[in-house]
C-alpha cells in the first residue's frame, strides 16, 4: 500500500502532496535473465491479454515507491509482514521446488520469504527503483540463483514459463485505493497454473458507522472558543478542511456504531478488472447506541487460503457477493464473515491490532443524532477516477430520522 498522499491523515488534517508529487525521475535498467526479460514475443496466452498503457500517472506511481521510506514503514508493519511471512510458511509444501512470481516485490522481502520457504525460483518484480535494492540484498543474501529481479511492469516483462504460486502485497487504503490488485490479476490470467496458488486468496472490504466526538471537537467546536474569542466563523472552512476529503486514522472498537457491512468480497481467483472499475452496495444499519453519527469508516481484510479452497468450494459458495447486498442486516449481526478453514487473515478492523493502513473515515459536515436502534440506510458506490484509475471517488448517500444526504469525495 501507498503511505503518505493528499489524504487528509488523521486528527490534524494535514495535507501533504499526491503521490504523483514525489517523482524521482531515476532511469530504469533492464534486469532480464535468461528465462525472463522486458518485452518480446508472446505466446498464445499472452496475446488474449490486453496491456494496459504506462500512463504517466503510473510512472509517478511507480516513482513514488521509489522512496526507502515507504518500504521501512511497509516493513516496520509488524502485523502486516508477519502474517505474510506466516502465511508463506503455512504454504511451504507448496512453494518448495515451485516457481513463484512476486507482483510489486518492493525491497523483495516476500520474493526471499518464498525462497527461505523452498521455492525453486522466484520472480521478482517491480516496475519501481527500489528494484535496484530488490537486486542487491538478494544478491547479499546469496539468492541470486534463486531469485530473478525483473526491472518493469507486470504487464511488460516476460516470463517464459508458467508459474505456481503468485504473492502479493497489492493493498491500498479501504483496499481498493490504489488499484494494484488488477496487476495480480493481469498475472494471474497471464502465468498461473491451472489450480495454482494465490497468496493472499481472498479480500474484503467493511463499512460501518461510526461516531467520533472527541475528533469532532478537536476539530470542529475548537473554533467556537479560541482564547475566550468567538470564531466560529472558521466553523464553514474548518468543516471543510477537515472532512472534504477521506480521513486516515485509526479508531478504535468502540468508535463502531454497529457491526459492519460487506461492501465488496473478493476471491483473487476469480475477480476480473471490470469488476474493480465500479463496486455499488446498498447498507442498512441499526444503531446499537444512543450517540451522535460523525460519518462512516472503511476497513479490510485478507485471507492466505490454500488453492484447495477453490471458487466452486463451500467458503466462497456461502459468502456474500456484493450484489446479493440487498439482504445486508444478516452480515451486519456478524462482527466479522465466518472462517470456516480457520485461514490466516490479516485484518485492519478498528477491534484488530493497528497496521500502517489504519482506517477511512468519510465524515460528515453535520453530525446526525442517533437513538439507540435507529436506522441508517443507503449506499455507497467507489469507483476508479477517470482521471486517473488510481484515484478513487467515493459516493456515499444516507437516509436516518427521516432526513438524506450526499457525500461525494475523492481520494487521491
Ligand atoms: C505495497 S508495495 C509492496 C512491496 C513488497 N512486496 C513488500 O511487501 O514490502 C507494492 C509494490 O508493487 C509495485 N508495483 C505496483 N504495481 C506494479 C506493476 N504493475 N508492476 C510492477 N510493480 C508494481 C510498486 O512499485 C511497489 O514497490
């Protein structure tokens, strides 16, 4: 996931630029090895695959991986890199003697987790700098004949050989921020053996409603008394500043009004990119507690299941697609979507331990009392920006105690 952007983060609302704004602007290198290279001719697979052009708002993308900064603070996220390393131990009579292609390897820590593992060969690939590093700490750790860096994009490189497993940390904030799980797919359909391994397997992302007073008032009723000084002429601009834009920060447990609702489940399996371009979903909340409504936070999880658990298998069958949302207060009454396979699962829930992709809160101008048992209902579509698909615009409507809204934002 991407770290520092123009989001408003957390309490204080600062604003620092887009990732478009940290360009490096380093040259590339061609790092293909013998089985694989940047380019070239296809075979029959690769020509029913369309490549997506490199804007150039990817290339400040991938510019934007190019700081060490935020591969530290990816890395330094103990929940996250632990249960990636967890769940590729879990797989390791699969990996060993397997070939394995690492979507967005960064400092190639997952690339060498599945060599430690066993695998037999490891792709490795980033169309960022930091591919430079990626290449010097395998060569450190004495992997090179293991692990083949490829300097590009998924979609640009060639790979002349199926492969067994694919790893990635494709995630962005409320998951589909960011847009990288379409290269996992784009190497999915491309690379993967029939009944292969995708690591990690399945995806799904949460709203609910939440209240907030204490960020409310840090933010907002401060101007109604500055010093002994009347200013809650800031009070239009402060709303503004503070809640135009998605929030990042973390809640906690008790921030939650209700039990969630799925607002999109994915099985990497079988999502297409289409799928991505637009997610819709219609909620229904029933306030568990006489509080006032700040707005709605947004959350993920991911599951490591083993290829075994397959589209056509019990777990998938009995969990809801988003388009059968229409029935959302049975998935509401559940704190969380049912394990049956008792599968590792790296959460980001406000009741979880923190991770580096915190929580995303959309807040409202005006908070909305609740009584205890009250409705919230609505909908909530996200959608990749046609400006830049990376970009997300998030449309949130809402209905309680009689009175509707719209909130329209854009996360950038
Ligand atoms: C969230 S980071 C994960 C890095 C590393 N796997 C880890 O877990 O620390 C995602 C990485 O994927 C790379 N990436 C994203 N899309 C890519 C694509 N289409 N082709 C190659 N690299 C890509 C980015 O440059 C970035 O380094």
């Amino acid at each position: 996931m991407y770290p520092t952007h123009g989001l408003s983060n957390g309490h204080h609302g600062e604003r620092g630029g887009t990732f478009m704004d940290k360009r490096l602007g380093s040259s590339r290198r061609d790092r293909g090895r013998s089985r694989a290279s940047r380019g070239g001719p296809r075979d029959s697979r690769d020509l029913e695959l369309k490549t997506p052009p490199c804007t150039d708002f990817d290339k400040a993308y991938f510019n934007s991986y190019a700081h060490l900064g935020i591969h530290e603070e990816m890395i330094k996220d103990r929940v996250r890199t632990d249960t990636y390393k967890a769940a590729i131990m879990q797989h390791q009579t699969y990996i060993a003697g397997k070939v394995v292609v690492d979507v967005g390897c960064g400092t190639g820590i997952l690339s060498i987790f599945c060599a430690q593992a066993g695998a037999k060969r490891v792709y490795a690939v980033d169309a960022s700098d930091i591919a430079v590093q990626a290449g010097e700490v395998v060569k450190a750790n004495n992997l090179s004949d293991t692990i083949i860096v490829l300097h590009g994009r998924v979609e640009d490189v060639q790979i002349d050989e199926e492969v067994d497993v694919i790893i990635s940390e494709w995630m962005g904030y409320m998951l589909l921020y960011e847009s990288m799980l379409g290269s996992v797919i784009y190497a999915r359909d491309r690379w993967l053996k029939p009944g292969g391994l995708i690591l990690p397997s399945n995806a799904t992302l949460y709203l609910a409603p939440v209240t907030h007073p204490d960020r409310y008032n840090d933010s907002i009723d401060f101007w109604r008394n500055v010093y002994g000084i009347d200013m809650s002429a800031m009070l239009p601009l402060a709303k503004q500043c503070a809640f135009e834009e998605p929030s990042v920060e973390t809640i906690a447990g008790e921030n939650v009004l209700t039990w969630p609702h799925v607002v999109k489940h994915m099985d990497c399996y079988t999502v297409t990119t289409h799928e991505l371009e637009s997610v819709s979903t219609r909620y229904r909340f029933k306030s568990m507690m006489r509080a006032p409504l700040h707005g709605f936070a947004f959350w993920f999880d991911v599951e490591f299941n083993g290829p075994t658990v397959s589209p056509s298998s019990n777990v998938t069958a009995t969990f809801p697609e988003s388009s059968s949302n229409d029935h959302p207060i049975d998935y509401c009454q559940r704190k969380k979507r049912p394990n049956p396979n008792e599968a590792l699962v790296l959460s980001t829930a406000p009741e979880d331990p923190p991770t580096h992709w915190q929580q995303t809160l959309i807040y409202f101008y005006e908070p909305i009392p609740l009584e205890q048992d009250q409705l919230i209902e609505g909908s909530v579509t996200l959608s990749q920006s046609k400006e830049n698909a990376r970009f997300m615009n998030i449309h949130l409507e809402y209905t309680s105690g009689g009175r509707s809204f719209v909130k329209e934002s854009v996360m950038r």
